[in-house]
C-alpha cells in the first residue's frame, strides 16, 4: 500500500543551533534597521507567522512592513551562513537510516512538511547530507501557506500533480517534535507520530494523543512497522 510520510525539519530531523534562529534577527536588521532584543517562540511555526509574531515584539504594525523582502532577506542571511550552520548544527538519533530506510521502500513517498521557506528547508537538508533522500517536489513549506494546517493539503496536490498517486489523508503519516504538528495531521485525518527531540518531552507530546510517540528515531526496523500500519 503506498504511503506519504511527511518529516518536518527543526527538532525533527536536525538541530540548527544558533544561527538557525540568529538569521532572523539579522534579516529583519538589515530590512527594518532594527535589531530585535528578544526571540518569539518558534518551535512548530511557519516562517511568516514567526515574521509576525517579531513584529509584535517590535510593535511594528505588519500593514506598513513589506513581508515578502523580509523573508528574501531571511533566505539570503541562512544561506551566507551555511558554513556556521554546519559547524553548530546536527543530524538528530536515527534520521540518517530512518530516511534512507523508507526512500528505499517501494510504492512509499517521502518529503517536508515545514514551516520553512522552501529555500531555506532545500538549504538545511543539502547541508546536513539528507536531501537526496526526500522528494522535495511533493513538500509544503513555510513560503506556501503562513499557517501550517493549510500546508498537507498542498503536499497531496503536489503528490499527484508530480507522481499521478492520489491518496486518502489516512495514508499519510506527519511526523514532528510540536503539537503544531499533531494539529496538522488532525484537521485533514491522517495520523501523527512525535518524537520528543525537540522542546516538548515525549511525556508531554504523548498526552496530546498523538497516534504514536518515540523518544527519538533510532529504532528504524519498529517506525518502519509503525507506518506501515
């Protein structure tokens, strides 16, 4: 039976360290010459939502920001920081084989389904060596829709438009670290595992009801039999 698995990246897949938040406060810098003193709450965000909420902080009304300069600026900053992302950052517990595993496994689709602007989700895979492994075509990003509930759907149309596979929500698995990932999975009824590798403890993501939970993602023979179910 054929399968779309949905990884989201942050948390996830890999940890950015610093700069992967520090680019941020550099992009709106270099666009609104302000340089913000603190830091929303990101974990589980598209990137537009975090623009916004950084402009909360700032008490900056949205209408008279240009949005989308912003966020070219905020591609821009993480791409000329690759090197210090390499350097601070990590693949998480058992991604590299769980991604290889299920790329190998046949009538299975595998991507993204990230807050990330597209650009930046293809930049932090190349650099960790986990592109060729996810088909990025058939992702959603950040750049696709600002909330990230709107974005499974998209990945659907985009898994059918490229590959002619059409499939029911309930044949897709979104796997994630924040209970923004659960809700994704949640409104359109396919399920959700998550992994306590990022802020929340497995304790804590477990009494959200997620379909499964896992410390983190080193056992590849039990997620391949989980999501085959």
């Amino acid at each position: 039976m054929a399968r779309l698995v949905l990884w989201d990246i942050d948390g996830t897949l890999l940890h950015g360290g610093e700069t992967a938040a520090a680019v941020f406060d550099r992009a709106l810098e270099a666009v609104l010459g302000v340089r913000p003193s603190s830091r929303p709450s990101m974990s589980g965000k598209t990137d537009p939502q975090i623009l916004l909420d950084y402009l909360d902080l700032l008490g900056l009304d949205p209408a008279g920001v240009d949005l989308e300069a912003v966020l070219a600026r905020l591609a821009d900053e993480l791409a000329a920081a690759q090197a210090q992302l390499r350097a601070g950052g990590r693949v998480l517990p058992g991604v590299r084989e769980a991604l290889a595993t299920l790329a190998a496994r046949p009538g299975w689709h595998q991507s993204v389904l990230t807050g990330n602007l597209a650009r930046n989700a293809r930049l932090k895979l190349e650099t960790f060596g986990l592109l060729p492994f996810v088909d990025l075509e058939i992702g959603a990003f950040g750049s696709d829709r600002p909330r990230r509930t709107a974005l499974l759907p998209v990945a659907l149309d985009r898994l059918r438009r490229r590959h002619g596979v059409v499939l029911d929500p309930s044949a897709v698995w979104v796997i994630g670290d924040t209970p923004f990932d659960l809700a994704v999975a949640r409104a359109h009824g396919a399920r959700a595992l998550l992994v306590g590798t990022g802020r929340f403890p497995p304790a804590v993501l477990a009494a959200l009801g997620p379909d499964a939970v896992r410390c983190d993602l080193r056992d590849t023979e039990g997620l391949l039999e989980l999501l085959a179910t």
